[in-house]
C-alpha cells in the first residue's frame, strides 16, 4: 500500500471498518511511513476534540417541560395515520391507481376490438338500435306501377279520347318478427 | 422499554408509548437539531414535526436500523427543507456565545467555553452538506459507511465533504484554537 491508497482509507482505518487484509497492508505502510502516522493521529485527535467541544456545547440544552407537554399534546390529537382517521380517503388513495389503471387497459382493448373486429362492431349497432326494429331483418321494397289515365276532350264536333300513363315509384320497408309495416316512406310521381 | 416493544407499543396506539418516545428520544434530537439548524426556537419545532411524522408513518417501520437512526433520518429530512425555506441559517448568538460547561479534564475552562463558543459558530457559517456530515461523524459518532446510507450519498462524497468542512473550519476558527488538540496547529495533508 503506497500513501495516496492509505490516505483514501483513512478514515476507515481510524473507525477500524477495514478487512483484516486491508488493514494489515495499512498497518506494514505505517510503519514505514512517518506522514501516514502523523495524519493518523490528527485525525484521531479531530474526532477527539471535536466531539468533546461539540457534546460540551450541547450538553445542558433539553426539550423545555412546556414543549414536551406541546409535543405530546400534538401527538394525541395529531398522530393518528392516515388510514385509520379517514378510511374512504385512505382506501381512495391506495386503490385510485390501480383502478384508473384496469379502466384504461379496458379502453384500449375496446377500442382495438371494435376496429379490428367488425362483426363486433355490427353487433353493437344491433343492440343500440335493438328498440323494435333489427336492421339486419328490415328489407327495402321499391314498387313501380303505371296508373292509366283516360281522358276527353271536345274539337269542334268531335269528341276525341287520349289514354296516358303515369307510374308511381313507392318505397317501403318490410321489418320482420311481427312488426307492423310502416306507411309507404316515400312515393314519387312521374308522368308519362 | 427495549425499541421492540416500545414499536410495537406505538403501532398499536398503546397509551403512554408516545411519552416513552419523547422521553428516550427528545432532549438528544433536539441537540443535533439544534447544531444542525442553529437555533433553539428551530430546533424544537423541528423536533416536535419529527415526532409527529414518525408517529404517523411508525406503521412503516420495518426495524432495519434503530429508532434513533430513523428519527434522526427524518429530523435531517426535516432540517433540510427549513433549510430550502430559510436560504441560510439563522443562528443563536445567545446560544453560540453563552457560558459553556468546561469538560472535566480541562486545564484552562475559559479557554474550553470559548473554543467551544467559537466552534459552533463556525459550523453555522458551513454551508449545509458539509455541516451535516461533520455532525453526522463527529457528535453523531457515524461510520462512514452509514453517513452514505444515511444521506444517500457515496462513501467518497462523504469523504470529500468531511475533508472540505474540516479544512474550512480551520479558516474559520481563530489561530489560537486549532481542531487538533496538542499535537500541533499543522493543517492536514490533502487526501
């Protein structure tokens, strides 16, 4: 051990924390080293005198009888933890994070169900519309028919007769499992 | 009551654990608060928050160090901030400069009260950290080793940190008071 490694083991050596090999290395270089002794004994003669100086200073100080009392009075009606005081707060706190948590991963697992699985997503539409009318039984009628029309006119002393045509474009829609037909939802006119 | 018990006792709001934990406990924080924080008013507020925060949190000891470690760890914790909120320590010149009691084995008690006296006003012109590891080493009795432990730090930081205090207390204190006792006024070698 040369005097820079001993010097940076000072301190454990003067508190005697060295390994038993540590400390024989440090015990063959001070003797052998008249600095390293010298630092030693400083060292031992700081932790004297300042310990002395800095007990000597404090040694009459004490907690004055009325902050004693002050102490324990606070700790009476203060020191109750926090989980026996208030117990919805406490449980609120210990269990917030989970739950907000297990919340998200529920959000995120919805969401990627209803985007990658349509089917998924259909079934829902059924159930948010399911008040009566099942999309996926309705059926869309369109009828088209021609209405004849006579009619008569007079020319001079002639009565002449036209015949013509007008079809009609109704749309409606057929709901299965007993429901009743709505009324035609739309129906357009379109003369010949 | 051995610290087993009395943590048990306080665990389960037995009544009177709280008096036997002021009682083993207080007049020894309040002096490290005071050398930490510099002045006696401090000192109790602090100590009476240390007190008040290990009885709400006492459910969570797990009895890895001893009470007194652990009040300790949170009356530093507590220091610090009065020290965030302060910027710099106020400290007493009533207490700095009152009589100090000489040691028995003093030749000279004048000379011991004023070594004193002048030994804590150097520390209260020591910036925080390296107040706190000369307390933690030389009134606390600490190893190194629990220095880091206690303060989160590297046994090398603590290293340096004792080194720089103790060097800056040489500059501090008046020529007539060296920190090596009779051997000598000769400063320390860097490590």
């Amino acid at each position: 051990m040369n005097c820079r490694r001993f010097q940076n083991r000072l301190y454990e050596y003067a508190e005697g924390t060295l390994s038993p090999g540590t400390r024989a290395a440090a015990d063959q270089h001070l003797a052998r080293c008249g600095i390293c002794r010298q630092a030693v004994r400083q060292e031992q003669q700081l932790a004297q005198s300042l310990s002395e100086r800095l007990r000597q200073g404090t040694k009459t100080l004490a907690l004055r009888p009325d902050v004693r009392r002050r102490i324990l009075t606070v700790l009476e009606h203060k020191s109750v933890p926090l989980m026996d005081r208030e117990p919805l707060v406490g449980l609120w706190n210990r269990f917030a994070w989970p739950l907000a948590g297990a919340v998200c991963l529920l959000l995120v697992v919805g969401f990627l169900l209803v985007n990658h699985f349509p089917g998924v997503r259909t079934h829902r539409t059924e159930i948010a519309r399911s008040d009566g009318r099942d999309i996926s039984s309705a059926i869309s009628i369109q009828i088209s028919y021609c209405a004849p029309i006579y009619k008569f006119r007079r020319e001079g002393n002639l009565v002449v007769d036209t015949l013509s045509c007008e079809t009609v474009v109704a749309n409606e829609t057929l709901w299965t499992g007993g429901q009743t037909p709505v009324q035609p939802t739309q129906e357009k006119r379109i003369p010949l | 009551m051995d610290e087993e018990r009395l943590i048990t006792a306080l665990k389960a709001h037995v009544p009177g654990a709280a008096q036997e934990l002021v009682s083993s406990y207080g007049d020894r924080l309040f002096r490290s608060a005071f050398l930490l924080c510099g002045n006696e008013a401090d000192a109790e507020d602090i100590v009476q928050e240390t007190f008040l925060q290990a009885m709400r949190s006492v459910h969570r000891f797990r009895g890895d160090s001893t009470i007194y470690t652990w009040l300790h760890a949170i009356l530093l914790n507590l220091t610090r901030h009065y020290h965030r909120d302060r910027k710099r320590i106020v400290c007493d010149n009533e207490l700095v400069g009152r009589e100090v009691s000489p040691a028995d084995e003093s030749p000279s008690p004048l000379d011991a009260g004023a070594a004193t006296s002048a030994l804590l006003k150097a520390m209260c012109r020591l910036s925080d950290a390296h107040r706190e590891v000369l307390i933690l080493r030389y009134y606390e009795d600490m190893k190194i080793h629990e220095i880091a432990r206690h303060l989160g730090i590297s046994t090398g930081t603590v290293k340096s940190r004792l080194h720089y205090a103790i060097g800056e207390m040489q500059k501090l204190l008046p020529g007539e008071l060296n920190l090596f006792g009779a051997s000598g006024t000769e400063e320390m070698k860097p490590r």
